[in-house]
C-alpha cells in the first residue's frame, strides 16, 4: 500500500465564503429587544422609543443577529469536522487494539511461551546473583535489576 506521501495530490479548488445577510427572525427579535431594553436604560429613556432610535437599533439588531447566525453555524461546522476526525483516529486506533490483542493471544497459544519466560526469569535471577556477588545488596540488586527491565521497555 502506497504511503500517504507517495499518494497523487489533485488541487481542491474550494469557493470562498462571501458575506451574506442571514435573516433569523427569532434571534433578531430577542437581540432587537434586549438592545431597546440596555439603550433605554443607558439613556434613562421611558415608554416607546423615537422611530430613528428603533431603526438604528433594528439595523445593529439584524447585523448582531446575522454575525450571531453565523458564528454558530461555523462553530457547528468545525465541531462536526473534529468529530469526523476524531471518528477516523479511534478507527485507526481500534485496528492497532486488535492488532495488539491478536498477537497476544497468537504468542499464548504458543508451546514456546512458558519456556521462554521460565529462560527469561533464570537469566534476571542470574543477574541479581551476580550483582550480590559483586558487592550489591539484595535491595540494590534488585533495583539494578528493575531499573534494567524499565530502561529495556522503554
């Protein structure tokens, strides 16, 4: 199977995202009436605003509430693509998982098995003796002798 660099690579030729207004008239409506109520308070203003004042804020209403729409769509969109990517990753990694688990079980149902861990536990007993032998503690031997599994494991 060819490497993902030794894949042909053909342009993708994407359209650029151009501003459009988004009307959603619920989102304009709460945004439009909170902006009445905040102006109205700021400017210590009572009863029906002037016509110019709720035209201004119905322009600056439907433009928040558009960028607003707008915001969220994006914000689903990359959400939904981490997913996709995050499916593709779990997918990959479910195939090493079974991998893994069929070699351990392909190693198991070896007949060598035991006598390849019985070897290797003679020759850690072994080298643990020869530490004593050198001088060591048999604590000391033994934290030589684990510190060398880590170090082999990692």
């Amino acid at each position: 199977m060819p490497t993902r660099r030794e894949l042909p690579r053909r342009p993708i030729s994407i359209p650029p995202i151009t501003p459009r207004p988004v009307t959603v008239a619920p989102v304009e409506d709460a945004i439009r009436r909170h902006v009445e109520s905040s102006v109205k308070k700021q400017l210590g203003l009572t009863g029906t605003l002037p016509a110019d004042l709720r035209e201004i804020i119905k322009t600056a209403a439907g433009a928040a509430a558009s960028t607003s729409v707008e915001l969220a769509v994006a914000r689903a969109a990359e959400e939904a693509a981490r997913d996709v990517g995050r499916r593709n990753v779990m997918a990959r990694f479910d195939e090493k998982i079974k991998v893994a688990a069929d070699s351990l079980t392909h190693i198991s149902q070896s007949n060598e098995v035991d006598e390849v861990l019985k070897r290797r536990s003679e020759l850690l007993a072994k080298k643990r003796a020869s530490l004593v032998a050198a001088g060591f503690s048999d604590v000391e031997a033994m934290q030589i002798v684990l510190a060398d599994i880590a170090a082999r494991a990692g």
